[in-house]
C-alpha cells in the first residue's frame, strides 16, 4: 500500500512514521510512505504557498495552483483510490474507515494549514475528507500521521501477530477487555485468577464479558451499534 502525503510542513510527519510498526510495514515492503513538500510547487521567487482571504478576515488560505500541480504531477504517475483531505469538517475516522482504506492500493492525503485549501481544489479534487475528531489541530499533519499509522496497521502482515487487530477496540464495536502482566499480585493488587488459570474457553469468556461491560459503561454509543448490528 502507498501513501502519497501533500504538506507544507513533511518534517512533523517523519518521526512519527518511521518508527515502531509503520517503520516494520516500511522495512517489509508492505507500506510505502512519499513525503511531498508543497512548497516545492510554490509560486514565484517566493515559492508562495498561500495567500490572503477573499472577503476578509484573519488567516490565510492555501493556494490553489501548487496544490493543483502537486496533485496532477502525482496523479501523472499513478491512479489514487483517494484524494483525501484532512479537515475538521471531514467525516470522522473511525475503525470501520480504518478497515476500508486498508484494502486500497493508492492513497493520496493533501494535509490543510492556516485557514485550509481553497475550496476548488475541494471541488476538483478531494475525493475524501477527514476529521481525526471535533479539535482544531495547527495543520492537518498530525492528522495524516494518525490515520497512516491506523490503516497501515491493518494491512495484512503488518502486526506480528495477524489475529491481533482482530481484537483492538472498535473492531466490532467493542472496546478491549483490561490486560495484565507480571508480577500476578502488585502493591496488594492481584491479577484475576482467570487469567492464570490456563483455561482458555473461560479466559475468552471473560475476557468478552469484560469488553461488553467496560463498552457500556464507557461508550453505551458503541454499545447501541454492537447491540444493533
Ligand atoms: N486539521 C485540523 N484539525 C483537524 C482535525 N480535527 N482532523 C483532521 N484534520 C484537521
């Protein structure tokens, strides 16, 4: 899978998707990450990247013409599946989107900065807007970031363990039962005898009867669509 990421700003992306396991998907070629650096498509002497609002108003707005040659320049090399913006106003990620997104080959994410791209370029292009949650960010860097780490971890072979994802919260509308580790009793606290009890029909069963209880507690939203569905 590959993402093509538009910015102003690459630097905030690099640390982020080169470690942990999006630098193992990198290293085992199963996910590409291009950093493309707007202002490379900049106008003028300058390499103008945005410019003021038509009709007034505080902030800038970014340019249509780089984003447009940067967008035609990569869509010269190959079809994108998406053209996705990361924008407060877009639908809101979500594992189910996660889990769509991954089955694609091409993604391209233009990452929005001071007061957001000129909305012709939304017109033209953008096939796909994404909101992380109802925050502002500085940038839509951050954003990129957290959906290429939470698409490429579901790409087949990314987590050493393939059934893992399979049990992350969301996945069925469910959160993640509790976890432990050793030691089995600390400062006073046990872990539950379940777990040491090497039953593994009862450690399942309990470990659902956990997820079910801590979703409706914590997200009787998710618990409504679990129910449902
Ligand atoms: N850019 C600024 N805020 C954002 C958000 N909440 N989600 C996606 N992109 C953003």
């Amino acid at each position: 899978m590959r993402f093509d990421i538009i910015s102003v700003l690459p630097e905030l992306l690099e640390s982020p998707l080169n470690h942990s396991i999006m630098k193992r998907a990198k290293d085992k070629g199963l996910l590409d990450v291009y950093l493309h650096n707007l202002r490379e498509y900049g106008l003028g002497r300058h390499r103008q990247v945005d410019d003021y609002q038509f009709g007034g108003g505080a902030g800038m707005v970014m340019k249509p013409e780089p984003l447009a040659a940067c967008i035609e320049a990569l869509q010269a090399e190959r079809t994108y599946d998406a053209i996705i913006y990361t924008s407060p106003d877009g639908v809101r990620l979500d594992q189910a989107l996660c889990n769509h997104l991954s089955m694609h080959q091409n993604l391209l994410v233009i990452c929005g900065h001071y007061k957001g791209v000129d909305e012709r370029i939304r017109e033209k292009y953008v096939t796909l807007e994404i909101s992380i949650g109802d925050y502002v960010l500085s940038g839509g860097e951050l954003a990129a970031a957290v959906l290429v780490d939470a698409v490429g971890r579901l790409i087949p072979g990314v987590l050493n363990d393939e059934t893992s994802a399979l049990f992350d919260s969301f996945q069925d509308n469910l959160l993640a039962p509790p976890v432990y580790t050793r030691p089995a009793e600390w400062k006073g606290m046990a872990v539950p005898e379940v777990l040491l009890s090497g039953n593994d029909k009862r450690i399942d069963e309990w470990r659902h009867e956990q997820s079910l209880e801590r979703t409706k507690a914590r997200r009787p939203d998710l618990f409504e669509k679990f129910v449902n569905e």
